[in-house]
C-alpha cells in the first residue's frame, strides 16, 4: 500500500504544478479551444479557453509510476513488463488525442483529425496490445462471467473483445468530456475502484503484478485530482483528446489487466450511457429524422433543460459512484463465498 500512496502523492504535486504551467504557456501564446457552434450557447464564453491538459496526466503519471517502480526495483529486485506495458498504452493513447488536439488548433477549429484516421490509429494500438499481450505477456484469453465460477478460453475470438474494449473506452470518456471537470471526475471514481481492485487481487488473489496496475492507478487518480484543481467550473484548462484518450486507454487496460473486461461496462456505466446516448441519438434520427435527446452526448441534453452545469457535473459523479459501487459490489462477493 505504501508505493500507492508514494506515487499519489509524487503524481499529484507534479499534476498541480504541471498544469498550472499549461495554463500559463498557453494563455502567453493564445492557444484555446474552439467551440462547437451547434452546441450550448453557455459553451460559446468558454472559446479560447487552454486545453490539452491531458499533457500533465501522462506527465505526472508517467514519472511517478517510473519513479515508484525504481525505488521498488532498487529495494525488493521487483519491476512487472505489465505495468509497463499499461503505461505505454497510457501514453500511445495521449499520443493519438495530443494529434487530435494539435491539428485542431493550426486550423482553428474543434475537430481536429478525421473520425475514420482516429479509429485507424486506435485500431494499430490495438494491434500492438495484442501482439504484446500474446508473444510477450502470454496473457489468457479467457473471459469470467460475474456472479458466476465460469472461466471461458474463448481462443482468437478474445482479442475482438480487445479491440471493442479500447475503442470503447477511448471514445466513450472522450464523449464525457463535454463540462467542466465531468470527465476528470468520472475517471477518478472508475480507476479509484480499479485500484481496490488490483490491490486485492495482489494481497488475495497474489497477482504479483497487481499492485504496479495499483501504483499506475494512483498515479493517474492523483493526477486527474491535481488538474481538477483547475478544472472546476469554470474551467481554466480543458483535458482535451490528449487527457480523454490517454485515460480510457489506461481505464481499458486495466480492466483486460486485472481480467475484468465485463464488469468495466458495469464499473464505467456512465461512460456506457454517454456512448449510448450519442448511437441512440443518431440511429433514432436516420430512422425516424426525429432526436431523442435534445441534444448528444446525454449531459447536454440537461443541460438544455435548464440544469446548470453544475447541478449536471455533481449528478453525474454520483450515478457514476453509484456503478462504480455496483460493480466493485459484484467483484467482491466472490470473497464473501
């Protein structure tokens, strides 16, 4: 427990610091975020705002889990190629939505790379998730099924569940981070749960690469709270593609990571319900050329109800608890057979 705690607070003074300095660097060069023209109205003040805070996630997250993982090294002889391998997934990720990012703002506009360029990117750090995992990791290709004792080998057919899983996990907290401190708050409670997770599964289960999944948790725990610091309504610095990808790569990795690929759509059920909303929304309207929400992803539809922006941020961290207990819930009865 005590690397945990070390490498949240070396992330999380590292996080603070870093952005601040984001924060001051762009606002010197005038760099910010344009806003969507079709969304909220109330969005439009926040135009020119600096973004790509994401950078001090993988900042502050790559050194303190690096850091961590020598002293362990040089104290017990102990490094995992998992942690490793998490957080280069970590990084690659923040790689893909810093490019996002950064195209977005040299041509002044809010998308930045093409849908389809996105996926291709994704779908090679994919490729190299599987390749790693399979010639050098030798990791299962089974799958459990909550509430039950069924372990299935399901062979090739795992590493499609793979691909979905990051996809998901990528574009879903991407589509979250739509207000002031939703996307940063949501990924605290669903990695603080993954750290419980993988802190058990190294003292119970003796998973010994487990606790280094916990010490990268924390890291990146610590580093989401640090910037949340300064993105709190109203935002000075937004996390941009950057911090979006680069934490549901992690948040997807982590769950293939300590084999709980199912209980993730349970555990990130508000990422689920931001993802659905946005393919209800567009298959409903190409159907029926009607909307169901006012507008996609779900929060804004609230937020065009009326409910401020946070009455909606503080409501959603709490259903998101509310999954994230639910599915920590269903990972702990198997301790209580």
């Amino acid at each position: 427990m005590n690397w945990i705690f070390l490498s949240v607070v070396i992330s999380g003074i590292i996080s603070v610091f870093a952005t601040i300095f984001l924060i001051n660097f762009q606002r010197k060069r005038h760099i910010g975020k344009s806003i969507r023209s079709d969304g909220p109205k109330s969005h439009s003040a926040k135009a020119g705002t600096p973004t790509m805070g994401g950078i001090a996630f993988i900042i502050a997250g790559g050194i303190s889990y690096i850091t961590v993982s020598l002293i362990k090294y040089y104290r017990h002889d102990e490094f995992s190629l998992e942690g490793i391998f998490a957080l280069s997934i970590f990084i690659l990720c923040g790689i893909i939505g810093f490019i996002d990012d950064y195209i977005g703002f040299k041509k002044h506009r809010n998308l930045g790379l093409r849908g389809w360029v996105k996926i291709g990117l994704l779908i090679i750090v994919c490729i190299y998730f599987i390749l790693i995992s399979k010639f050098i990791l030798h990791f299962p290709t089974t799958i459990s099924i909550p509430f039950t004792e069924y372990v299935f080998d399901i062979g090739y057919w795992y590493y499609l569940i793979v691909i979905f899983i990051i996809l998901f996990a990528t574009n879903s907290v991407n589509l979250t981070d739509g207000l002031d401190g939703l996307a940063a708050g949501t990924s605290i409670i669903v990695l603080a749960v993954f750290i419980f997770i993988a802190f058990l599964e190294w003292t119970v289960s003796d998973v010994k690469y487990d606790i280094d999944i916990a010490v990268l948790c924390g890291a990146a725990v610590a580093a989401c709270v640090g910037f949340l610091w300064w993105n709190t309504p109203p935002a000075e610095i937004f996390m941009g593609d950057t911090g979006a990808f680069s934490l549901g790569g992690l948040i997807a990795t982590v769950a293939i990571l300590l084999k709980q690929e199912m209980l993730l759509f349970v555990i990130g059920g508000i990422f689920v319900a931001e993802a659905l909303s946005v393919v209800i929304q567009v298959v409903w309207y190409k159907t029926f050329k009607r909307r169901v929400f006012k507008m996609a992803p779900i929060h804004h539809h609230f937020e065009l109800l009326g409910w401020p922006e946070v009455k909606v941020i503080t409501r959603f961290w709490t259903v998101c608890m509310l999954f994230a207990a639910t599915g920590f819930f269903i990972y702990y009865i198997k301790f209580l057979n």
